[in-house]
C-alpha cells in the first residue's frame, strides 16, 4: 500500500507540474463545479481520497471537498496542488478545525497548517512529490468524531 501511495503522489506532482499555477486553478475551477460533486459520492469510501467537510469563512455555510488524502498514524496530509490560496484551504486555517470523512469514519481535523511538501514530519510518499508545483501540503491531526459507519 505504501507503494501504491507514493505513485499516486507522484503522479499528481507530476500533472501539477505539467499544468502550472494558471492550468491547475483553472482544472480548480473545473473541478468544484463538474467532477466535486460526483467525487463526493464515493470519496469518503476509498483510501487515499476523504472528504473535509468546512465552514465558509465569510458565509457561514458548510461546505463539502473532495480530496486525495493520506491519512495515518492519526495524521492528515493533503498535497496543494492548486495552491494555498484554494477556499477550503482558507477555510480550514480561519476556523481552525474541520471533519474529515475518510473509509467510512469521521474525524476531527484539528491544528491544520500549511506546510512545505518537504517537511519532515510528512510521510515518505508526500515528500516524493517534493520540488514540484505541488510546494505545500495541508497537514493536521485527527481525532475521532464518530464510530466508523459500516
């Protein structure tokens, strides 16, 4: 799994690399309209995709985002490849918190920081990925909210 890992994070590297800053928030722009909405659908179901569901900072309204997360030892990685400036990112560092919904549990995302692809503190795969347009990733701490749903 580790291995299937690592390729999923470079692969992704590797098409933000390709697309730039200006392809990947326009593919940003794509996304949260046509394919978010049918990625929420089994996102929540299969490992390294979760969902994190937010708060709007300025509307007050509950958002629901699809992405590929790796998720381990209590750990949430997600990899920036449309940047810091992305709203559910600023959502997630104004409120501080967030759920995240990943195979089947739901969890309390909690301290998230935006941190370079890099560090040493992320898993081996993330940092695979490193020296890419991908330079940031969103790490954070879960805590369990609720029972696994089966």
């Amino acid at each position: 799994m580790k291995r299937l890992a690592a390729v999923v994070a470079l692969l992704a590297a590797r098409t933000a690399s390709l697309l730039g800053p200006g392809g990947m928030r326009a593919l940003a722009r794509f996304n949260k309209y046509v394919t978010n909405p049918i990625q929420r659908l089994w996102a929540p179901h299969l490992p390294y995709y979760a969902v994190i569901e937010h708060t709007g900072r300025k509307s007050g309204r509950t958002y629901q985002t699809p992405v590929m997360a790796f998720v381990q030892d209590g750990e949430l990685v997600v990899m920036l490849n449309y940047g810091t400036e992305s709203d559910w990112v600023r959502n997630l560092q104004a409120a501080g918190t967030a759920t995240v919904v990943q195979r089947g549990g739901r969890y309390r995302l909690t301290d998230p920081s935006v941190v370079p692809s890099d560090s040493p503190e992320l898993p081996a795969a993330v940092r695979a990925a490193a020296g890419t347009r991908a330079r940031s990733a969103l790490y954070g701490t879960l805590m369990p909210d609720s029972p696994p749903i089966r």
